[in-house]
C-alpha cells in the first residue's frame, strides 16, 4: 500500500523552479538564502531527483547551523530524512529523524517518523506517532494534515486485520480531501480504498478506485503514486485474467521504479554526503587554526607538524575507507539488481502460468489427462494449449526457440495467435490452424523495415478431436497436423507414432510447403501424447547420452497398465534418474490425454 509521507512538498510547477533559483541569484542574506535552497530541494524531490533534492537541503543546512538557527537544521533534517526513505535507506532516514527528536517536538516529526517506520514493518510504533502527529494538527486546526493523516492511521487498522475500520477512516480522508481540493491525499485515500478493496477481492471496486488515483496521479505529475498504482493495477488484472493488460501496468511501474532508484542516484547521494563532511570538516579546522593563532609561534609550528601529519593519516584511512564502501556499494548494487531481476522473472512465470490451461479447465474437458511441465529456468519456452467449442476439442503443445525469458516471450505470442486464430477466426482443421500459425508468427517477427530477418519460431503438434453428443466415442476421428513435434498413440501396449513434417513454425532455410493433414481412427482407452522435445534431449544414465524417443516409447509401453496419476509419476521418477548428477538442459512438457 502507498502512503504519501506528511511533508510531502507539494506539486510545483518548472515555472515555480525557475523563480526560485532566480531568487536565490539575487539573495546575500545567509537565512533567506537556506530557505530557498530547502524550497528548491523538496521540489527536486517531488520530481523525483533525490540527488538534487539532497543536495540543496545539505547546502540550506549548512547555512542554518552557519547562522545557529536550529529551527531551520531541524527542517533540514527531517527533509532529509524523509527523502531517504523514499530511496529505501530507512536507517539513513531514522539517523535524521530521530536527531530531530532530540531537540524539537513537531507534529511533523512525528508524521515522519510514523512513515518510517511503517515501511519497516513496525505498525504499532507507525500508528502510536501518526496518532501523536494527528493530536498536534488537529490544536493547529489543519485539515489538509488531518485528511492525510486519517489514511495513514486507517492503512494501520488495515494491516491489523481491522478493515471496516480502516475503510471508515479512508472514506473520510477521501471525503476531507476532495473538499479541500487536496489533490495529492486524493490520489493516496483512492489508492488505499482500491487496495483494500483488491484485498477483500472485490475487483470491480478495486479498479474502480485505482484507475482514478492513475489518472490523478499523472494529472499531476506524481511519480511516487503513479508507480505504486500501477503496480496494483497489474495485480488486478493478473487476479482477474487479463495477463496482456496485467503486463502492460507492470513494465509501466518498472520503468518509474528504475528512474526514481537507481545505482546512479545512490552514488551520487553518496557523494554529495561525502563532501558535506568534508566541508564540516574543513570549517572546523579553519576555525581552530584562527583561534591557534593568538598563541605562542614555536605552539603554532608544532600544531602546524601535528596537524600535517594528522590530515597524511587522516587521508590515508579515508582512503582506505572509501574503497572499502565502493566494495560494499558496488556489491550492494549487483545485489539489488539481481534481486530486482529475479523478481521480474519470476512475475513474469506468473503471468505465464496464468495464460496456460487451468488444471480445472483440463480436468473438466479432458477428464483422464497428466502433464509434465519443467521449465529449464524460472519461465519456459514450452507452452500448451487447450481449448473446447462445443463441437471437437483441440490440444497443442510446442517448443519456441531458446529457453528462460526469450522463449517465455515466444510461448506468450504463440499462446495469443492460436487463440485469434481458433477462438476468433474459427479456424480449426489443424493444418489450416499451422499454415495460419506460420504465417502470424513471420509477420510478427519481420516486420516491414526491420534490420535483420529473425529466424525464430517454434515446433508444435496441433489435435483435434471430433466429439459426439459431448463425448468422445470409440472410432471417433482424430485430425493432427506437426512441426517437427511428433504425436505418440499408446493403444494396448503398443506405441503408434505420427510423424511430424520437417520445418518449424517460422522462418527456415528450405522450401515452405503447407503442413500435412493427419486422420486416424481413435479408440476409447487410446493415450495420445504430445510432447517437446526436452524429454528426449535430455543427457544422462550411465554413459551420459541422449534420452532418445526410442526409450521414451519403450517407457510410455511398459507403464501402459498403470493409471494416468502412477503413469506420470513413473515418468517423472525416471526422468530424474536418468539425469542423476546432471543438470536438465531444456525445457520439458508432456500433455497426455486418454480418449
């Protein structure tokens, strides 16, 4: 759930910018200086710039603590405290807040630091200080505060299990902050309506309230809020079914992700912290040395000894110091990235998952079915495909070029172009289905204009299976068509194999010819497996070689007496053997059905 923090800085326009940095072209004076500086910072913060903002609010601290104004070091802080918990440094943040703490209580304050520590988890300590923040705002009569503060304090009940409470404070944050025109806790008590509503899986509401928050959030140029929203949106649709819109709202939310918090912004926060030391640093010892110098010469010169020697060794393990945190900086890094890579990768085997067949969508059609499915990696280039009109049914299973991501993104593309072309376009003899397969999938990949032509495809085997009054009956047709997949029919012990024509679905070198039509006689009892070929490719026994189909037909013969669960469990306890130590090194599908 997203919460805008209290000190949110308000939505400021280039224009406001502009005039600010004017203003601070034409000021001498030390204070008015640090507080346009601090203006400028929180609206680099609200643009989403943390290096920027983080950068002024250090220059307007200096010239307070310059001037002992503790007021404005305060103010500093608690912006820098807050910006750093938008990064996600929330120790960094703690740091900042709790110095504040130490010297000045502020309804602000304590807004802050409830954000904090809601973002580490900690509700009960979040609620305890927006409960406190909340007491101060309501003295100073400040509803645009209140408002805000009414959905945080609801996000809490939320968490704590408390919803109709929650959903009251939300709806009178809501109600407070529309007619005061407040347009960002707008956007936040919209966000947290849709995301409690997605909680209690009322998906209708739950879009209803987020898809206003994403149009307001981006009215107003709010990157914060649009990108938790559309992290949520893509959550919704994947509950509801609609993987294509799903995916669009995710890579949406990446793309703000990575521009708000990148390597880049930490390493320049990083620095500019550095040098804000330094300069202190700096000062100090300017200081010290004017005060030396009422003193003796002979004091003055042994000072001066001392401190050279000081600042060599000083130098020497801030050296030492600062390669050690770019080791530590860099590793921090390549961690987050690899996490952040795999989080993706591993949305995206939801998303997969979601396009193929249900289990309750194959066991209702096809009652007396197993399927093996091993991808090689987190998602696969194996997909199948199932699908029932009332008429025939139809089963596919393929194999796209490559494995992991680049073939999950070809299984998602030949998913959605047997669907346009059965389910819409009423296609349905399997050659025709294979020829009009082939054709998309060409279309698709060499675009008019592209700089190279793309080879890449897949191998398939396409069924149709004629039903009659709503069941398959013994002699009932089976029709077939195969790109380099063939289609096994186990009939009494014994292992019948339809072969596949030689060319893939895609571009090949060779001539392209129309994909053969296949009718045979079926039987009840007949198993018809269709397969990728990761089974068979697999290396392994005893002299690591090849799987092969010859055993694979001689498995699929000697588990013939077996039931459909024993059968598949047999398969996968031989698989694994035959690949002991090793490693699988393709993905693996099978999709058996008993007619």
């Amino acid at each position: 759930m997203f919460l805008c923090v209290g000190t949110t800085f308000g939505q400021k326009t280039g224009k406001e910018l502009d005039s600010l940095i004017q203003c601070l072209k034409s000021t001498e004076n030390d204070t008015a200086r640090a507080k346009i500086l601090r203006s400028i910072g929180t609206i680099y913060v609200d643009m989403g710039n943390y290096p920027k903002g983080i950068e002024n609010f250090l220059q307007s601290k200096k010239l307070f603590e310059k001037a002992k104004n503790d007021y404005g070091v305060f103010r500093c802080d608690n912006q820098l405290g807050v910006t750093y918990c938008f990064m996600g440094d929330y120790k960094t943040a703690l740091d900042y807040l709790l110095k504040c703490k130490q010297g000045i209580d502020d309804g602000r304050l304590y807004d802050n630091l409830g954000f904090v520590y809601y973002n580490q988890n900690n509700i009960q300590s979040s609620k305890i200080y927006w409960e406190k923040s909340l007491d101060f705002y309501k003295k100073e009569s400040d509803n645009k505060t209140i408002a805000r503060l009414l959905n945080k304090i609801g996000s809490c009940w939320e968490i704590q299990g408390k919803i109709d409470t929650a959903i009251s404070y939300y709806k009178q944050s809501l109600n407070m902050s529309e007619g005061l025109n407040d347009k960002m806790n707008t956007i936040n008590a919209l966000a947290s309506l849709g995301d409690v509503y997605f909680g209690q899986k009322n998906y209708s509401l739950a879009l209803e309230y987020e898809n206003k928050s994403l149009s307001l959030s981006k009215e107003i140029g709010d990157l914060q809020s649009t990108r938790e929203t559309e992290k949520m949106l893509s959550d919704i649709y994947l509950k509801i079914g609609k993987c294509d819109t799903a995916l669009i709202h995710y890579k949406n939310y990446i793309a703000i992700k990575d521009s708000l918090v990148n390597g880049d912004n930490i390493k320049q926060v990083t620095k500019l912290e550095e040098n804000f030391k330094f300069d202190k640093e700096r000062e100090i010892s300017v200081e010290k040395l004017q005060h030396q110098k009422n003193q003796r010469n002979i004091f003055i010169t042994g000072f001066g000894i001392v401190l050279c020697l000081s600042v060599f060794l000083f130098r020497l393990f801030k050296r030492n110091q600062k390669a050690k945190m770019i080791i530590t900086e860099q590793k921090k890094i390549v961690d987050e990235k690899k996490k952040e890579m795999t989080d993706n990768i591993n949305y995206a085997e939801r998303i997969q998952r979601a396009i193929l067949p249900s289990d309750e969508f194959m066991n209702k059609y096809f009652p007396d079915n197993f399927i093996i499915y091993k991808p090689k990696d987190i998602v696969s280039g194996d997909f199948y495909w199932a699908y029932d009109d009332g008429v025939s049914k139809y089963v596919a299973t393929a194999d796209c070029t490559g494995h992991g991501v680049s073939g999950a993104m070809m299984s998602m593309i030949g998913t959605q172009l047997l669907n346009k072309i059965v389910v819409e376009q009423k296609i349905t003899q399997p050659d025709l289905v294979l020829n009009a397969l082939r054709g998309e999938i060409i279309k698709s990949l060499n675009r008019e204009g592209a700089s190279e032509e793309r080879k890449d495809g897949m191998d398939i085997s396409f069924c149709r299976i004629i039903k009659y009054d709503g069941f398959i009956h013994n002699g009932i047709k089976l029709e077939c068509a195969c790109a380099n997949n063939s289609i096994y029919i186990l009939r009494n012990g014994e292992v019948f194999e339809v072969k596949p024509d030689k060319m893939p679905i895609g571009k090949y070198v060779g001539e392209e010819k129309p994909f053969t039509l296949n009718e045979l006689k079926v039987q009840e009892g007949d198993l018809i497996y269709t397969l990728s070929d990761g089974f068979c490719d697999q290396f392994g026994g005893e002299k690591g070689k090849k799987l092969m189909t010859k055993r694979l037909k001689e498995w699929i013969a000697e588990l013939s007496p077996l039931n459909m669960v024993d059968t598949k469990n047999k398969l996968e306890e031989r698989f694994k053997q035959w690949i002991g130590e090793g490693e699988q090194i393709d993905d693996v599908t099978i999709v058996a059905i008993k007619v």
